[in-house]
C-alpha cells in the first residue's frame, strides 16, 4: 500500500508543478547563454518567415549554424536554384540585418518534404 502525500497525512502542502511553457522558458533563458549557436538557430527559425518574407520561409528553414554560415535547407532542386544563384545576396542581407554573425550561407535540398512544414 502506497504511503499518503505530505498534504494528505498532514506534512507541507506539495507546491502545485508549473505550467509546461513556463518550466521550458525559465530553462530557455538559463540554457541560451551556455549554448550560443543553439539560441541563434532557435531564434532565427522562429522569425524565418520574417526575415525571408513568406514564399522563402515556405520553402526553406534554417537547418544549422556554425562559425558564421549558416544552413539552409530547401523544399526542391528548382527552390535551391534560385536562392542559391538569384537570391542568395538578397537573402543574405536580410538575415544579416537580424543576426549580424551570420556571414555566408549554404543551401541544400532537404531528405523529406518542404521544410516549411516542420
């Protein structure tokens, strides 16, 4: 037979758990200085429909960043080729301007699906 709570065998009322996104933002903040790369990734996979406008951030996501370049992966060869031939400096000025240690970019066609999707 299990023994009662503390609440319930008169001990100190259990304190009530946190909701789930505020346990995830309080490790967030705590996490975000100890792993740089991670927090610039996160950050601009959230704001990628944003910074790229909405047709790119249906058809692309940030996959990695790394000693400034970052890794695009795209939807389908013909995505890969014009972002990576026509729109590549414009692409580049745009996530320059929301995260400045970006500095080069690398695209590639992603295994499954469109990127946008997940």
């Amino acid at each position: 037979m299990r023994s009662a709570s503390p609440a319930r065998s008169g001990g100190s009322p259990r304190e009530a758990p946190a909701p789930i996104a505020r346990a995830i933002a309080t490790w967030q903040r705590q996490h975000k200085s100890r792993n740089p790369r991670a927090s610039i990734l996160a950050d601009l996979r959230r704001r990628w429909s944003v910074i790229v406008g909405e047709t790119w951030g249906r058809q692309s996501r940030p996959r990695a960043w790394r000693a400034g370049t970052l890794a695009i992966e795209v939807s389908s060869s013909a995505a890969l080729q014009e972002m990576k031939t026509l729109r590549a400096g414009e692409i580049l000025t745009r996530i320059q301007i929301a995260e400045p240690r970006v500095t080069t970019l690398r695209f590639a066609v992603g295994d499954e699906g469109s990127p946008g999707d997940g």
